[in-house]
C-alpha cells in the first residue's frame, strides 16, 4: 500500500501542475490552490479505494482509478480556467493525447530496461517513469507552447473545435496502443505505428497551429487596414472642418469690418448734423 500511496501523490502532482500550467486563472490564487489541494486529497483516498476495494488484480481497476480521478481534473480545470469553452476543451484533449504518449513511452522503457520485474513493481517503475517525463515536457510546455497559446484567441470556436475533433482521433488511437501494450508488451510493429503516430499528431499540430498563426496575422493585418482608413476618414474631416472654420473666421472678419465701417460712416454724419 505504500508504493500505491507515494504512486497516487506523485501522479496528482503531475496532473496537478499540467491543469495549472494550462490554467488562465480566473480566481484568487488562494482559492485556486484550495482547489487544487482538495482535488489532490480527493486523488490519492479515490486511486487507494480502487485498489483495496477491486483488488491489484481486477481488470476494473485501471479504468475505475483512471476515470474516479481525471474526471474531476478536467470538471476543475473547466471551473478555474478563464479561457473560452472550446479553448479548454481543446487543451484538454492535447494533454490527455500527450498522458498517453508518456505512458506508451513508459512502457516501451521500462519493458525494455526491466523486463523480469513483478506486476507491482513494474507498475510502480512505470509510474515513476512517467512521472519523470513529465518534467520536461512541462519545461517545454511553460517556455515554447504556452506563450504562443495565450497568443492565439480563444474566440474562433469553429476552428478550436475543428481540432479537438482531429486531438480527439489521435487520442482514441494513442488508447488502443496503450491497451495493446499493456496487454500483450511491446513489439516491433507496435513501436513503429507509435512513432508514426507521434510524429503525424505533432505534423498535424505544427499545420494547425501554423494556420492559425497566418489567420490571425491576417486579421491584424484586416484589423489595421480598418484602422488607416478610419484615421484617414478622420483626418479628411479634419481638414473639411479647419477650411470651414477658416472660411467662417474670414467672413466674421469681413462682416466686423463692414460693422466697424458702418458705425464710423454713422458716427462722422451724426457729428456733422451736430456742427
């Protein structure tokens, strides 16, 4: 039960520190790792039930363990995130693509490296494992991905869906690579097609992220065109107004010359009239 304890606190930091890593806060930072510190109690007491309730043996108890706990990480990730609806769907459905390409990673290593192991050791060396590949493909996360995300919009809902819909695809074929692997072990053919699949999942999200990238350019670009000719509108006005009231300004000055004339011509016959 020690390792299963040390095993579940581990894996909750690394779910934990991903879903803020992702996170636009929306709430104070207190109540934020309020929040986070109660989803990790909750973590660790679900993961320790499953085992000791189903037993380390039953086939139930990966996925009762698995959905008991991301389920309320991705409930809290959605409540404590700012971001648009299908911004976080989106980075939700990466970082699950992403938990499962660390798995399979952990597996093929730890096959590879420590093939005679029990069941429970080898499914604590592969927690560990993957607990440790977590750490730089966060560094990676907080360096590279996350500015360039906080740069693209979360208001083109059509285009963040069209994506997790192609993340979602991938996802469902990282599972079933797991499911073999976890069933059967690794083989040749399994580690070409996890490879393959890799790199056409990071291809797809370079061409997405790139046309993203040139739309947005685009409507900048749209957005700053709008802008010169409104200010050249604004500045034609301008222009209209200034002769307007330079025309205004010399008639006024014509018109109190004729008055200054008219009074003179007024004054010089009423002092006549006098003499």
């Amino acid at each position: 039960m020690n390792h299963l304890a040390v095993t579940s606190i581990l894996t909750v930091v690394a779910h934990i520190i991903w879903f803020a890593s992702m996170t636009e806060r929306k709430y104070p930072i207190k109540k934020t790792v309020l929040l986070y510190g109660l989803y990790a109690i909750f973590f660790t007491v679900w993961a320790i039930l499953a085992y000791s309730l189903l037993g380390k043996d039953s086939p139930y108890v990966i996925p009762f363990s698995f959905v008991g706990t991301i389920l309320p990480a991705i409930l809290l990730f959605l409540y404590t995130s700012s971001d648009s609806f299908s911004k976080k769907i989106f980075l939700i459905v990466t970082y699950a693509n992403l938990f499962c390409i660390i798995i399979c990673l952990s597996i093929l290593i730890c096959d590879g490296l420590f093939p005679n192991l029990s069941i429970v050791k080898q499914m604590y060396i592969r927690s560990l494992v993957r607990i440790l590949l977590n750490v730089p493909a966060v560094l990676l996360y907080l360096w590279f991905a996350r500015p360039y995300m906080r740069t693209v919009p979360g208001d083109r809902r059509r285009t963040w869906y069209s994506i997790s819909l192609v993340s979602f695809l991938f996802l469902t074929v990282f599972a079933t690579l797991i499911n073999f692997l976890m069933r059967d072990g690794h083989s040749a053919e399994q580690m070409i097609l996890f490879i393959t699949t890799m790199m056409i999942y990071c291809a797809v999200l370079w061409i997405v992220f790139g046309t993203i990238q040139h739309m947005n350019a685009e409507v900048k670009m749209e957005l700053i065109t709008q802008n010169v000719q409104y200010l050249q509108g604004q500045l034609a006005m301008a222009k209209e107004h200034a002769s307007t009231a330079k025309a205004m300004r010399h008639d006024f000055r014509h018109h109190m010359q004729n008055i200054d004339l008219l009074l003179k011509h007024e004054k010089g016959e009423t002092c006549d009239r006098v003499q």
